[in-house]
C-alpha cells in the first residue's frame, strides 16, 4: 500500500505529517538546513508516492525528490488553513469563526470561518525578530539559549508601565499595562542592564505587538477567539504566557492548537488525501 505524506518545507525547519498503518496521524521535523537528511528518510520510506508539499523551500526539495514520486504543490497559506480546520476539529474546539495569527519568522494573521478565509494583516515582528533583537543586544544566536535565559528575566526594570507615568495617581488604564517597551532605557541612570532582562524584555516586545495586531483585527471581523500558531511557540512557555494573557485582558480568548507548528504539513497531507 502506498503512502502520502506532507512536507512544509521552511526557513529553519522542514516538518512532515503522515498516516501511520493504524492511520493515525504521526509528525516529524528536521532543520531545513540538512536537506540530506529529509530525502534520506523520504527514500527510507519505499512505499511513498505522493507528497504534498508547501513552503518557501519546497523547490529545493523538489529537485532532490526521486522523479517517480506525485508531487501536489499547495500554497502555504491555503495548506496552513487547511491544516488549522483539520486540528480545531480533531481537538474539538467549536466556533464558527476566528482569528489565526501564525508566528514564524514573521507573523501573517488570517481570517476563517466555515466557508472562506482570507488574509486580514501581518507584520514583520515575529521569531526571526526574537532572534535578531537577542543577538544584537546580548550576542547570544542560539535559540534554545535564548528561551531559557528569557525565563529568568524582569521586564520592570526595562519596559516603561503605564503606572510609571501615572506615578501615584489613578490610571485611566491597567497600571501594568506596557506604556513604551524599552521606554526606561535613556531616562533613568541605568548604564548596564542583565542579560536576562533584556531578552525577557525582548520576549515581551514581540508578543505584545502580536498580540495587539491579533485583537485589533478580531475586534474588526467580530471574532471572539484568536489561534495562535507557528514553530516560534514551540518550548517558549514565556511567550506564550504574554500572549494569553494579554490576548485575555483585552477580552479574546486565546487558543493554543497542540501541534501548532505542523499546520502547514498537515494541510499539504490533507491535500493529497481529501
């Protein structure tokens, strides 16, 4: 019997969805830089003959790929929807309609419900900058690294709040609420500031202007949840932390799919096999 699998091929990872014998739906990845390593386990499987596949890489895999197998190309963001409205069903999550906000290197956010979807906005701001902004303020690349030592850190000493500004009066919003990210930098006496803290900092920057993109853009299309989704949530509890309760204060509810960064793989699957 054949197989059919579904490829996304990224920027940093190349994830695979599959149907195992028991038809269960089986997920795998591997860093888009070792291209060897995915044909070799594509090969490694005999009886696969028709991939669906998606992402900016997708080409370069193709050309890699024994000429005998099917190939079904499916953009990435019909694949990615494709692949939401197959997990928010499979984890019984029911509503008519929503927001879906996918956090890669950047964020693209989208509209859906039962019928349509089509994209509603997006920004730059997203893992790529998470990244970027840690290694030009502490020196520190590794991801992983990053993560962790992001756990560790206070954004109070960094971010200016808004009860900062509103020193011993009543606010007219959430005293904790963000007033500018970075904003007691340059206004106090302050010269060297922990690794630690930056990066939480940094953490907090982004997923405040995500998440701040997503309500807007719920409240616009009268959504109440917002999906979440996307590899740059995979391990990064902090995140996503600022992103749920930021998402909630502004009264959305926030969804966190299981497998959010396979979306766009198992679309490609359900492509080939739907």
């Amino acid at each position: 019997m054949s197989q059919a699998i579904g490829l996304d091929a990224g920027g940093t990872l190349t994830k695979l969805a599959y149907l195992d014998e028991n038809n269960q739906l089986k997920l795998k990845h591997f860093p888009s830089n070792n291209m060897p390593a995915i044909i070799n386990w594509i090969n490694s499987k005999h009886n696969i003959k028709e991939i669906g596949i998606t992402g900016g890489r997708a080409e370069q895999v193709k050309t890699m790929l024994d000429q005998d197998t099917n190939l079904h190309y499916i953009v990435e963001f019909e694949a990615t929807l494709k692949g939401v409205r197959y997990q928010l069903e499979k984890e019984n999550h029911n509503f008519d309609k929503c927001i879906i906000t996918n956090i890669g290197t950047g964020t693209s956010i989208h509209y859906m419900n039962q019928i349509e979807h089509m994209r509603v906005g997006g920004t730059g701001v997203g893992g790529g900058t998470l990244i970027g902004l840690s290694a030009l303020t502490t020196g520190i690349i590794n991801y992983q690294e990053i993560l962790q030592l992001a756990k560790k850190g206070s954004r109070m000493g960094i971010d200016l709040l808004v009860q900062d500004i509103y020193q011993g009066m009543e606010t007219p919003i959430s005293p904790t609420l963000t007033a500018s990210n970075f904003g007691k930098v340059g206004i106090n006496d302050v010269l060297e500031y922990r690794t630690e803290d930056i990066l939480a900092t940094i953490q907090g920057l982004v997923g405040e202007v995500i998440t701040t993109l997503s309500i807007q853009l719920a409240e616009q299309n009268e959504v109440e949840q917002i999906v979440y989704i996307g590899t740059t949530l995979d391990n990064n509890e902090k995140l996503r932390d600022i992103i749920a309760d930021y998402t909630i204060l502004k009264k959305k509810t926030p969804v966190f799919l299981d497998d959010h960064g396979f979306s766009g793989a198992i679309g490609a699957l359900m492509n080939v096999t739907q």
